[in-house]
C-alpha cells in the first residue's frame, strides 16, 4: 500500500475545533492525496443526506457507503462521492469512527479501479476478487445472513485496509493511544466481533460471491439475446448499491444458504 499522506486536522485536538464542514474538508484532502497514490480518481467526500438516512432501515448502522461515478448518455461524468453518516460528524464526536469509515470506502474506490485496470493488482486473486464483486457478485446485506456480508472478499479486504490505515495515520500523528482505546471499547464490539466472523465464514461467503456473479452474468447474457427486454434487469444489477436486491430466484443466493441451527447469530454491519 502506498505511504498515507498526513493531514494535521485528523489529530484529535484539531479535529475538535473544526466544525463538519470543516472536518469533511480535512477528510476530502485526505482523498485526494490518497486517490493521487493509488492512481485512481478521487471521490467527493460528503455526508450522507438526511433522505437516505430516512429511507433506510439499517441508518443507525449505516456510518458510510460509496457512490459511484456516472457517464451521463451525453458523455457527462457524475463525480464518485464517499457519504459519510452525519453522525459521525457533529462536535463533540472523536474523528475515528469517521477517519475508519472513509478509509473502508475508499478502498472500495481504489477496488472498483482495479476491476478496470486488473495489470495495477497485487495478484491475480485480488483482481478477480474486486472484478467479480464489481460486475454483480457484491452480495448485499438484504439478500444474506449479515455475517456472510461481512466475510464476502471486497468486504473482509475493505475492513482490514481501513483499520491498518487509520492505526497508521494516527501513528504518524503521534497519537496513536486514543485510537487503540477506540477500538478497544464498546463503540467498536461490532467490528471486533466481524473481524472473528470472517475467519469462519470467508469460505462461505466466497462461493456465495461467486454464485451470484454467474447468476448475473447469466441475466445479463438473456437480456443481450432480447429474453428480458424492457425489463430493467440489466440496471437491476449494474454496480454495488442497486436501488433494490435482486431476489433468490435471480441470483441463486438464499439468506439461509449454508447454515446450520447452531449459526443463528446476527451481526450488525457498519458500512
């Protein structure tokens, strides 16, 4: 990975004499230095509107998500943004949770770059990983048990970048105590807990990445020969964030796949 660069208005102190537009600014030049490393373009670092918010059943655990960029039929491009849960945000709140989450969507950024520049990947594993989770494997929280969520690839890989970096970047700063007490606290007992889920259901969730990838290539496939046309399929599974799940049938991927009595536990997602 490449060196992170150092923001000074990430330090703790600093952090809390910034409002959230100034914290969002610190945040976005953090971007687009990374972004510059990483040779992929940047992406607007934003919050995440109260609409959304609204919309979703999941907001109190939604601190982040990705939008991605958008070529208008006129050739016209949408910025990517990275939208930040407000909450994370307000005075009086540390910047980690918001510095962890950033780092987790940019690097579904820089994994969305690498499924359409593979030649730039660590390894031929990667490259397949983030190209397949691109192009209709990203299994989505309302389609599958949340532990399988977590522990699908681009996921597991997201969550690790993000933790080394934050640790790393508050290392540089000189002030790396309060982030590891962060971590150690009740605030983070969901991630802790995900990072123990993975290790046992990364398998799992691989071939469940895998399944749904085939099932959408295969729609996409029917659609191209006039099967489902008019039918909306193909932007049903166009990206990472449908505005809907495709259901059982579509994608072969069942919320109860591969599950025993004994796995009945819930893990409450973050990003």
């Amino acid at each position: 990975m490449p060196p992170l660069p150092i923001v000074r208005d990430l330090a703790v102190a600093r952090w809390a004499e910034l409002h959230m537009h100034g914290r969002l600014d610190a945040l976005n030049g953090l971007e687009i230095q990374l972004a510059a490393h990483e040779n992929r373009p940047s992406y607007l670092v934003t919050r995440i509107s109260d609409s959304v918010l609204a919309e979703d059943q999941n907001a109190d655990h939604l601190y982040g998500r990705q939008v991605q960029p958008v070529v208008g039929t006129d050739g016209s491009e949408r910025k990517g943004a990275i939208e930040l849960n407000p909450k994370l945000l307000v005075d009086g709140v540390q910047p980690y949770a918001a510095v962890e989450t950033y780092f987790h969507e940019a690097r579904h950024a820089f994994q969305d770059h690498i499924a359409d520049h593979p030649e730039q990947s660590e390894s031929p594993e990667q490259a397949d990983d983030f190209y397949k989770s691109k192009n209709g494997g990203y299994l989505q929280p309302d389609e599958v048990k949340g532990f399988h969520y977590r522990s699908q690839p681009t996921e597991i890989d997201a969550n690790h970048v993000a933790q080394t970096r934050t640790m790393g970047l508050y290392e540089d700063l000189g002030e790396p105590e309060g982030y590891l007490e962060y971590t150690a606290g009740p605030e983070y007992e969901s991630q802790r807990s995900g990072f123990a889920v993975e290790r046992v259901f990364q398998d799992e969730a691989r071939s469940l990445v895998d399944r749904r990838y085939e099932a959408v290539q295969a729609l996409r496939e029917q659609a191209a020969v006039g099967e489902f046309a008019g039918s909306g399929i193909d932007q049903a599974v166009q990206g990472r964030t449908p505005d809907q799940p495709l259901s059982q049938e579509e994608t072969g991927v069942s919320a109860s796949d591969n599950e025993s009595e004994d796995r009945e536990q819930s893990y409450s997602h973050g990003y």
